[in-house]
C-alpha cells in the first residue's frame, strides 16, 4: 500500500507498467468518476470471469464500482475528493491502472504535481489478479487497495508531505470509514500495540514501516472521540501545515478547539 510521487503512468512504462504483450482497454465506472485500464490479454492480463455477461471481467467493473462507492462516502464525510487531472487518462475521469505487481506491492497513489507541498491530482495503480497475496478474498482485496489509495488521493487534494505517520495513518483509518469490519485496519491496530512506547510521529527510519499505517489506531481514537468529521478538519490543517512538527501544533490547535488536548487525549488513548 504505497503513496509515491511523479511516476511514469502505467500505459507510457515505469516500474509497475503494461508492456509489448499487453492489449490495453479501459472501463468507465457506473457513475462516470472512474475510468479502469486493463489489459485483456498479455504479461498483465487481468482477472478474468465474467458471469454477468457484459464482455467486461467481473474483476473490472468490482473495481470500478467500489471506487466509486469510496469516492460518495469521502465526499459524504466532508472530504475533498481527488483533483481532476485535466484529462490525462482521455477524460475527466480518476483513472485506476490495473497491472501485475509481481508480489513486490498491491497497490499504489501517484501524485503528479513535481515538488512542493501544494495541493495535486494523480491516479491509483492496483494488482491485476490478486494471485498469491495474502487476502481473504479478492473482494477484500478491492475493498482495501481503493479505499486506502484513494484516501490518498483525498490527501493529495490538500497537500503533499512526507509524514508517513500521518499519511498512512489516516490512509488506513480511512478503510475503515469505508467499510467498519475492515480486517486490513484491525491489523494495523494489532500492529501498533506490539510498539507503544515509540512517538506517534517518530515511526522507524528506511522503508515506510508497519508502524506508519499502524497509528490508524490513534486516528480512530480521535473520530471515536470527536466524530468523524474531526479527521475532515484535520485534513484541512493538514493543507496548511504539512510537516511533522507543524502537523502535532496543528493537531493541538484542532483538539484544544474541541474542548480537548493532545497532551490530555493521548493520555487517554
């Protein structure tokens, strides 16, 4: 589950890409908010099965109709959704890459803003079949990756950063606004309390950690707390300061505004 920045999309190469063998088609979701690209034959040919007889794999249009469902719940909560990318993938559409990522990741958010902390649009690529990954199932599979990588397009429509803690952080919380019985987000729960003497914004050095996504668990403290729509205005304190130390006084600032304090709410959490 990984937030990256300014990578080639998958139709014009990279590291996770279609290739010379692949026949590349695109879907369009119910709603018109997402548009799906596929290959129906090649090195990342997609899932296939196709049991309501529409001519597009089942897989495709799960995919396509659960971002969707993703981005009305994120908008419904009081979240920006994902900036439009001024049709780079042919419309207006998000567009959503689905291509074999060889057991390395499962999914990924792009940003494709360059440099700077603004705000950027981008696009989601997610595995082709889910083949030798540890899900109970491919549709708790396409639950998690669109829920969690979206939210970081949500994230993106405010600000780029690179406090893993509070990107990944939210990013899981947001699986379980999507979908409460969330077995990716008890996890990471699960994950946090085997290191709860290390800081919330201080997560182990190198490659993003299991703690980074593990601090949902503070997030859901907050929302549990103060509603959901605590982590909406975090989000928006997050659009202006987006560092690690900026992010804690911003985060004391919205808390204290409540009624409560971090010092205080994290004595409690």
């Amino acid at each position: 589950l990984l937030v990256t920045l300014a990578l080639a999309r998958p139709t014009e190469g990279g590291a996770w890409s279609f290739d010379g063998t692949d026949t590349v088609v695109s879907y369009d979701g119910p709603g018109g908010l997402v548009r799906v690209w596929y290959s129906v034959e090649g090195n990342n040919q997609v899932l296939q099965g196709d049991d309501d007889g529409t001519g597009v794999p089942d897989f495709v249009e799960s995919v396509a109709s659960t971002a969707e469902n993703v981005l009305e719940v994120y908008e419904g909560a009081g979240f920006r959704l994902p900036l439009g990318d001024s049709g780079k993938g042919g419309s207006d559409a998000l567009d959503a890459y689905l291509v074999d990522f060889g057991g390395d990741a499962d999914g990924l958010w792009a940003s494709e803003c360059g440099g700077g902390t603004g705000a950027c649009s981008g696009y989601f690529t997610m595995e082709n079949d889910f083949q030798g990954y540890g899900y109970a199932d491919v549709d708790e599979a396409v639950r998690v990756l669109t829920s969690h990588e979206l939210f970081h397009g949500v994230q993106a429509a405010y600000a780029q950063s690179e406090a893993v803690w509070f990107l990944e952080g939210t990013a899981v919380w947001g699986e379980h606004l999507y979908d409460p019985y969330n077995d990716d987000f008890l996890r990471f729960c699960s994950a946090y309390l085997d290191d709860v003497s290390r800081s919330l914004s201080e997560p182990p050095a190198g490659p993003v950690p299991t703690f980074a996504y593990a601090t949902a668990i503070w997030w859901f403290h907050l929302a549990d707390t103060y509603g959901d729509d605590v982590i909406v205005e975090l989000m928006e304190a997050f659009a202006d300061a987006p560092g690690d130390d900026e992010l804690l006084v911003a985060m004391s600032e919205v808390l204290a505004g409540r009624g409560g304090s971090l010092e205080g709410d994290f004595v409690r959490f």
